[in-house]
C-alpha cells in the first residue's frame, strides 16, 4: 500500500524531493500515509536507498526518527565510496 502511495507522489513530477516534509504524507491513525503516525504502532526511522549502474548516482538518505518530523540525513557520499571497492 505505502509503495502505491510513495508511487502516486513520484508519477510525473520532474524531481521528487525527499527532504520536502510536505511530501512525506502522514495519515494518523490508519496505515495509508508513508509515514505511520498511532498510539500502539508507528513509523520510527526511514531509509532510502537507491542503487543505479552507475555508482556515483546511487543515493543513501536516512531519517533517524519519524520522518514526518526528522529530517533525512544524507549519506550519499558514504554510500558511494563503499561501492568503489567493488
């Protein structure tokens, strides 16, 4: 369900921005929105991570809490360098 929502988001926009808090849709109470938000249950961290042919366009973004409210850390670079050796 969250993949078709995440989908809805990317479907033709020239350039998603993650980092938009407007776009990470929160849905409180149920479990439609791609962050979870409940008394009992709940979204505590979120990672993408993107893997392309081409190493140096691979993308590593975390939020270390809820992301409606966390910003995502970009470690992009980290990810990277630990795909040179390879």
């Amino acid at each position: 369900m969250r993949k078709g929502i995440l989908r809805h988001f990317l479907q033709g926009a020239e350039e998603f921005d993650i980092f938009d808090k407007q776009k990470r849709g929160t849905n409180e109470g149920d479990r439609s929105g791609i962050c979870l938000t409940g008394s009992k249950w709940g979204t505590v961290s979120s990672t993408i991570l993107g893997l392309t042919e081409d190493s140096t366009e691979a993308f590593y973004w975390h939020a270390p809490g809820p992301p409606a409210d966390t910003p995502y850390d970009d470690y992009s670079e980290m990810l990277r360098e630990l795909l040179k050796a390879f």
